[in-house]
C-alpha cells in the first residue's frame, strides 16, 4: 500500500476507472454475444434491434478510451457488412436533435427594446 498521500488517491482512482472499464467492456462484448445469436436466429426484426444496440456500445466504449477508435470503426464495419450479408435493410439513422424536438414547438424569444444612447459632447 503507498504511503504518500496523492499515491494513495491514485489507487481509489485507478479501482474506480478499472470498475467503469469493466462494466463498459462487459456491456459491449454481451451486446456483440447478442447480435451474434440474432444472426444465427436469422429473423430480421431482432437483427436490427441487436445491431443498433451493439453499435451504440461500441460507440461508448472507443468515447470512453476503453477500446481504440479504429478498433471501434473496423468492428464496425464488419458488423454492418454481416447485417448486409444477411439481406437486412440498414434503418435510417435519426439525428439526435432532430429527434429530441417536438414538431410545432417553437420557443418564444423576447425582444429587447431599443433604449437610446445620449449623445456625447465633443
């Protein structure tokens, strides 16, 4: 066990980020387990439910350094191309902020009225 107090920090810290780690890394490799079994299942409905949540974790994990972006990319794209491989149609992806607002819902901004500035002396 360290003795100097910022090493003894250092050690909780590294346990708790070798917890999120793990937890990160578990999720993705049940998410790749899960879209492996739908492919073998061959029904397309849960192929494409397992590849979007097998995307996402793999998208968290290369945010969260846990697995590097091109690693990230590569599995990927040897997912996406299993999918095509299986004749399932690629869903169109929604953009995050198209999808969060509401149609018809615009927010109202106040205007500031225009106060007059005195004229300065010259």
């Amino acid at each position: 066990m360290p003795i100097i107090k910022s090493a003894r920090k250092r050690v909780k810290v590294a346990a708790k980020a070798k917890s999120r780690n793990a937890r990160t890394k578990r999720n993705l490799r049940d998410s790749l387990k899960s879209f492996t079994k739908a492919l073998s299942d061959g029904k397309a409905a849960e192929i494409a439910k397992a590849e979007r949540a097998v995307m996402s974790a793999i998208d968290t994990a290369a945010k969260k350094d846990v697995i590097h972006r091109n690693k990230a990319a590569r599995q990927k794209s040897q997912i996406s191309s299993r999918v095509k491989a299986a004749g399932v149609k690629p869903a169109k992806a929604v953009p995050k902020k198209a999808a969060a607002k509401k149609p018809g819902a615009k927010k109202s901004v106040a205007k500031k009225t225009a106060v007059k500035k005195p004229a300065t002396k010259k």
